[in-house]
C-alpha cells in the first residue's frame, strides 16, 4: 500500500509549463525565498509530495496529518512543524 507523504519543500514559479524547485530536510520555504529574491519570479509556496506532485500548504496540511507526519490538525502546514 503506497502512502503519501511530504518530502520537501517547494516554490511553483511559473505556471506554463510548470517549474518546480524543491529542497530536502531541513530546508525552510525562507531557504527557498533566498535563491529567487532577485528573479523577479512570483513564487507559490508549498511542498512535493512522495509521487512527485506540488501542493500548497492547505493540501499539504491534510496528506501530513493522514501520514502521521503531524499530529494536529492545521489550515496551513509549515515546514517547521515536519522537522
């Protein structure tokens, strides 16, 4: 039985055609925020799960409670509260 999960954090920075950028443990969405201060990039924050998708925090909020990555539940997950 596959279960999702949350791998690491990730910026969405352009919608067509997508491009992810994503940092292992322990990197924070600040970490991220700091290689593209000066690309002029509109960044969406959230994180990639094991199957490789992009979701935002409210979604990865939901897929970290379910796998027993958090044991509360949160409207927005940050990357603090994974490790």
């Amino acid at each position: 039985m596959f279960e999702e999960k949350i791998v690491s954090v990730a910026a969405l920075w352009r919608a067509e055609p997508p491009v992810i950028v994503s940092m292992p443990a322990p990197a924070r969405h600040d970490d991220l925020r700091m290689a593209f201060m000066y690309s002029g990039q509109d960044l969406k924050m959230g994180f990639l799960t094991s199957s490789g998708c992009f979701v935002n925090r409210k979604e990865a909020a939901q897929i970290a409670l379910e796998a027993g990555q958090i044991n509360h539940e949160t409207d927005s997950l940050i990357s603090q509260e994974l490790w």
